[in-house]
C-alpha cells in the first residue's frame, strides 16, 4: 500500500477530500462506465392518437420513473385505430405498470402470450407501439441511435421509392419523372383503369356499367392496362429506372401467374402482392413458371404466414408492415432469417405508418445485411410539426436520425390539433376512418 492510500484509509470517509479535483473526475468517470445503468421501470402507458396528414396514427408513449426518461412506439392499424387505442390503455398498461422497462424481449413474449389469442392486427399493433417504445426507451438511456443498439451500420443510407401514379399513363410517366429528377432510382408506378377504382390511382370520369352504385373492379381489364404502362414506362423512361408495381392481392390466382409471366419482359424491381395471403401456396406456381422478383407480406400478421415463403424461398422480397407484426423485435428476427434464404426486406412504408414507423423501418434498413429497398412517403409539414426529427430523404435515399433512441420528440399540443379524424370527409368520415367496399360489375365484393 503506497502512502496516499494509507492516508486515504487513515481518513476514512474524508478521504475523498484528498483526491484531486482531476482524480476525482475520473474516478467518477469509471463508476460510471462500469456501473449498470440502473433499470427503469414502467410507470405509464397513453397513446397519443394524430392524424397531422389525415391518416389516424395511434402511437404509444411509454413513461418510466426516471425523469425525462420515456419512448415512443408506432401502433398504426389506420382502418381500426380506435380499437388500438383500448388494447394499449386497457389491457397492455395495466399488466406493464412497475414492469422493467429495459428486457425488451421479455416484455415481448410476455405480452404475445398473455392474450393467449394472439397474432390478430389489434394486438399486434398494440404490442409493436410497447416494443418500439422501449427500444427509443434504450436507446435515449444509451445515448445512441436505436441502429447502434443492433449493431451499426451496414450501409450508409435506404434506398428508397416514390409512387408515382394517374388517371392517364402520361401522367404516370410524368410523375415517374419527377421522382428521377429528385434523385430516386426506384419508382412504383400504378395507372387508373378508365371509370373503375383501380389501387393506387384515380379511374377517371368514365362510367361503367354495373349493377350496383359501389365502385367497380374488374381484374381483367386492370392487367390488360397495367401492361401497357409498363411497356410505355420502358419506352419512355428507358432501361435504366428500376420500377416496382403493386397488384394489391386484386387477381385471381391463374391471372397471378399469367401476369407474373407477362411482366418479365419488363424486368421490374418487384412485382408486389400478386396474391392475397389467403392463396399463399399459389407462389409455388409463380416461382416455377418466370423470373419475375416478387414481393409479399404487408398484411401478414404471423409467422405461420411468412416463415414458409422465406424457407421455400418463393419470394423475392419480404415487405412487412411492421407494427402489424408486432413491432421491432420480431421483424429484426424475421430479417435475420430472412438474410439465410438471400430474401430481402422492404418494409412496408406509405402514409399510414407513423414517422415512428418510419424511423424503425430506416434503421432495419441500415442494420439488416439483406436489405432490398424501402417504400417512401413524404412527411408534410403538419406531420413534421407533430414528429419532429423524422428520417431525412436526400436523393433518393433514406438516413436514420443521429439522435438517441428513434430520434424523435412527439410535440404532443400539436398532435391534438389534428385528432382522429381530421380532414377526413364523405365516406371516409361515415366509416370512422375505414375502407368502404369495391365490388365488380355484378355486384361480387373484392379484396382491396
Ligand atoms: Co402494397
């Protein structure tokens, strides 16, 4: 023992009063760097419900008993958002309250299984916006960004696509060729079919004849379009644009196949949903028959759904939405399995997920080795005044925020001035934010 500790020991308490200023520092430094940081525990659970674009996003708010120590998670089942709302308030905080707020996983499975029902939109939403919520949790106690957490990068940015859509395939093209000028290498393009209500575009004044008032459908006459578009698409765009397009699970199977087949020819990036999860075992046919690269999975809800695709490696692409499967932890494991099979991710990206959504999507992006690309939505200046500190869109790519956790502060006096509901009319209004119903010309109800 050297001569000042023995006077250290000698002092007793008061031995601090000799270290230096300097020592000290630095001794607190290493209790600091060695310590485990101290577990905080869950103290609420609210969900703050927006629509700052028109769009319901119920997102939750996890507040723990540390002070300024809280997190933000995306729940958005837009179609039912007043349903998320109770399953959180009522059922999840209740069994989370004094719960640690720091074993993710746990929380995960523990929430999973105690409905013992389980894998259904509602709660899965309700579970992804408590899951991601603890991980912003994380990430704000250790300073970093949620992709440092998992990791770090693999890649410096998302590169990213626009939809690009119209009434007539001049204005597809057009809109094409604004997202190219702004720097985007991937474009879905989506056309209206003449009087009917096509997925993704305005059908235009055209009647169609039908025998009901509802909006009309008809699969035939929607491929038959679709076809001519692309064909235009390549003649004006050139080969260099990769283009995506979205069938929406709107074909019968064999139509499936057939279309899949046709669309070779134009080489595009994806071809996303060309069967409802309802007909999964027809990819089989699919894959057997052309190269075309397929994507899947924004309705899925459970890993009986997408574990055979990936194994049988029937898909190109898997494009979950991700608070619909349950959040963060089961779509970086899902990714995870998904790089063994060489299939890609593209996760489910329009306006009807959260900027919180969005920044759990960017950073699987930046963290997963097998990622494909990701759908854009540009944020509007309400939903940046809502959330602020979205991911930032530069040239076609998409950057992760540097802040901790998902980087984002939720200014919750601007979220209620655009409650549920807002700028929501007509139908819309009458259905309490959800879908009406499309039907073909003899009446026949289809999937949207
Ligand atoms: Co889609």
């Amino acid at each position: 023992m050297n001569r000042r500790n023995l006077l250290r020991m000698a002092a007793g308490l008061g031995g601090s009063a000799l270290m230096t200023k300097r020592e000290a520092a630095a001794q607190e430094r290493i209790a600091r760097a060695v310590r485990a940081m101290p577990s905080p525990k869950i103290k609420d659970v609210q969900v703050i419900q927006t629509a700052p674009a028109g769009l319901r996003l119920p997102v939750v708010k996890i507040l723990t008993d540390q002070d300024g120590l809280y997190g933000y998670g995306c729940a958005c089942f837009t179609q039912r958002a007043d349903l998320v709302v109770p399953a959180v308030e009522k059922y999840l905080g209740p069994f989370l309250i004094g719960k640690p707020a720091d074993r993710i996983d746990d929380t995960w499975q523990m929430l999973y299984n105690s409905s013992y029902w389980r894998n259904g939109p509602v709660l899965n939403n309700a579970i992804s916006g408590v899951d991601q919520a603890l991980w912003d949790i994380k990430g704000r106690q250790a300073g970093m960004p949620v992709y440092q957490l998992l990791g770090g990068k693999v890649r410096e940015a998302a590169d990213c696509y626009g939809h690009a859509s119209g009434t007539e395939i001049a204005e597809v093209i057009d809109s094409a060729r604004r997202w190219m000028e702004r720097g985007f290498r991937h474009v879905r393009v989506q056309v209206g079919v003449p009087g009917m209500a096509g997925y993704g575009s305005r059908g235009g004044t055209t009647a169609v004849k039908a025998l009901h008032s509802a909006p009309v459908f008809e699969p035939a006459a929607y491929i038959r379009r679709a076809l001519k578009l692309f064909e235009e698409c390549r003649k004006q765009l050139g080969d260099e644009v990769e283009l995506l397009h979205d069938v929406h699970e709107r074909v019968t199977p064999t139509q499936a196949v057939q279309f899949s087949k046709d669309v070779e020819k134009f080489h595009l990036f994806f071809f996303e949903d060309p069967l409802s999860p309802e007909d999964i075992a027809w990819f089989r046919l699919i894959r057997q028959q052309c190269a075309t690269p397929i994507a899947m999975g924004e309705l899925f809800n459970s890993p009986h759904e997408w574990s055979p695709l990936i194994i049988e490696r029937l898909i190109d692409y898997i494009r979950v939405h991700v608070s619909q499967a349950g959040g963060l932890t089961p779509c970086r494991k899902m990714a995870a399995m998904a790089e063994h099979f060489n299939v890609r991710t593209a996760w489910h990206g329009p306006g009807d997920v959260s900027p919180i959504g969005h920044a759990a999507n960017v950073t699987l992006d930046v963290v997963c080795y097998n990622f494909g690309v990701q759908e854009y939505s540009p944020f509007n200046e309400a939903l940046q005044e809502v959330f602020q500190g979205c991911p930032a869109q530069k040239d076609g790519y998409l950057y992760p925020n540097e802040a901790p956790g998902w980087g984002i502060e939720v200014n919750e006096k601007a979220a209620a001035k655009y409650p549920f509901g807002y700028g929501e009319q007509g139908e819309r209004k009458r259905l309490n934010g959800g879908w009406g119903e499309v039907r073909k010309r003899d009446g026949q109800i289809i999937k949207q």
